[in-house]
C-alpha cells in the first residue's frame, strides 16, 4: 500500500494540506471574529451621553457618565449603576452588537 521506493514525495506537497487547514481555520473562525471585535470597538467608542442602552445582566439605562473602564447608567429617577464598558451589548430595542454567545 505504501508507494514505491523510487518515487520521493517533496516536502512542499506534504505541507499543501497544512497549509489548506491552516487558509481554512483563518477565513472560517478569524477573520469573521476580528469584524466582529472591530463592530464591538467601534460600537463602544460611540456611545455617548443620553443613549439609551442594555448591559448582558439584562439591565436597561441611558448613559449618565462615561469613563475610561466604566458607564455610568442611570436605570431610574436618581438611581445610577457603574457597569464595566464590556458589559454594554447594544442599544434598547435593537439586536444587541456584542453577541454573548459567540
């Protein structure tokens, strides 16, 4: 089964699957995480005071106060939370742009 011992295979040939996998693993599960990253970065870059907002934990608020970590929303009348910028997935009654499940 094996080949013939005269017939040298080149070790480029060996590395075409490889590199196949590797062109594969790259197009299939990178390239489409790091647009959706850049969506996430740009996203959170945005915001500003007065957006209306929903964190992960299901909380929903309009922006009070932006820092370098951390959003200040405010969730009722003089009642304000600080939640960590991650924690922000998208704006009220839109599809959320940080997907928790990918």
């Amino acid at each position: 089964m094996a080949s013939p011992p005269d017939q040298a295979v080149s070790p480029w040939v060996q590395l075409v699957p490889f590199a196949l996998v590797l062109g594969i693993f790259y197009f299939v599960i990178l390239l489409p995480m790091k647009r959706r990253q850049k969506k996430v970065q740009e996203f959170l870059a945005a915001l500003k005071v007065g957006d209306r907002v929903v964190t992960s934990g299901g909380i929903f608020g309009s922006v009070a106060k932006i820092s370098e970590q951390s959003i200040q929303l405010q969730i009722a009348p003089n009642v304000r939370v600080d939640v960590s910028r991650a924690a922000i997935v998208g704006y009220q009654g839109q599809a959320p742009v940080a997907d928790q499940n990918a």
